[in-house]
C-alpha cells in the first residue's frame, strides 16, 4: 500500500485544493468556490499527499457554533480512492474538532455509507434549539444555511444526505 501523510493545508497549496475540486464542481457534486475564498478559509483545510508530495486529497472543518463543526470539501483523487485517504483526512479533522472543544460534527453528502462508517448519522430538520438556530439563521455562511435545511440552498442539496456524528 502506497504511503501518504495528512497535514494543515498551507497556501501554497491552494492551487491543488483548487485542481482537487474543479472536477467535482464540474460534474456538480461539490459548489464551486472562488480561490480568494480557499485562501481565506486555507487554515480550516488539511491535505493529503503522497510519497512524492503531490496532493491527492484534502478536507476542511468549519466551525458552525460553539460545539458544532462541519466537514467541508472532503475530496480524494480518483487513483486514491479505497486506499485510507479519506478516513485519514476526517480523522485529522475530527482531532481537530476535539481540539477546538467541538461536540458534534456536520457533513452535507453523497457519501452515506463512507461517512455512516465513520459514526455520522443521518439528521432531521431540528438539531439545535431554537436560541440556536435564530443566531445561526444570521449566518451568510452557504453551509450554514445547507445545515439549516433552509429553502433558498435546496437546489444545492438535491440529492445530498445531511448526516451529524457526536464526538466522544
């Protein structure tokens, strides 16, 4: 089995995140983002590399609220799929959850069964109370608004299933 290294993204790897993701915002499974927002939010990434330091994935946590978070932007080269890539970017994340002081942790996907694998399970509409949920509606935030499940990013989560894991 081919060796890779998981670490905090930096910015000179942008440009890669941004190669990782053209695809699948091509083929319309992940949204886009403009690199000005990848450099903004670089320090929320990490990314895997292989031997060579090519990136072959990469994955971002977002903090939503005091003890929630959200995975974002979980990708992994084709080649690398089945290969451990993505279980070792949301655990690096997850550690990173817990480093935080981060409860519970959120996704928007595709990938039921990768993330049902890793204890996310699926959600339905209210998860936070209200209190919560009227600070959150605040948010400009995209994923925020896809956590919500609110009407206008519909057409973003057809298709999508929202899953949550509490962290031990």
């Amino acid at each position: 089995m081919a060796e890779f290294t998981v670490r905090a993204a930096r910015t000179g790897d942008v440009a890669g995140i941004w190669d990782l993701l053209e695809p699948f915002v091509q083929q319309r499974i992940l949204l886009g983002k403009d690199l000005v927002v990848l450099y903004e939010s670089v320090q929320e990434f990490v990314v895997a590399e292989d031997a060579e330091g090519t990136l072959i994935g990469c994955g971002a946590l977002h903090v939503m609220w005091e003890d929630l978070g959200e995975v974002r932007t979980l990708i992994v080269a084709e080649g690398w799929l089945h290969r451990g890539v993505g279980r070792g970017i949301v655990d690096q994340l997850e550690e990173r959850a817990r480093a935080l002081g981060l409860r519970r942790l959120f996704c928007l996907t595709f990938e039921v069964e990768f993330f049902a694998r890793r204890g996310f399970h699926p959600i339905g509409e209210q998860v936070v109370d209200p209190d919560v949920y009227s600070q959150l509606l605040r948010s400009p935030d995209e994923g925020v608004a896809e956590f919500l499940d609110l009407a206008h990013v519909k057409p973003n989560t057809l298709g999508n299933t929202r899953m949550l894991k509490t962290l031990d």
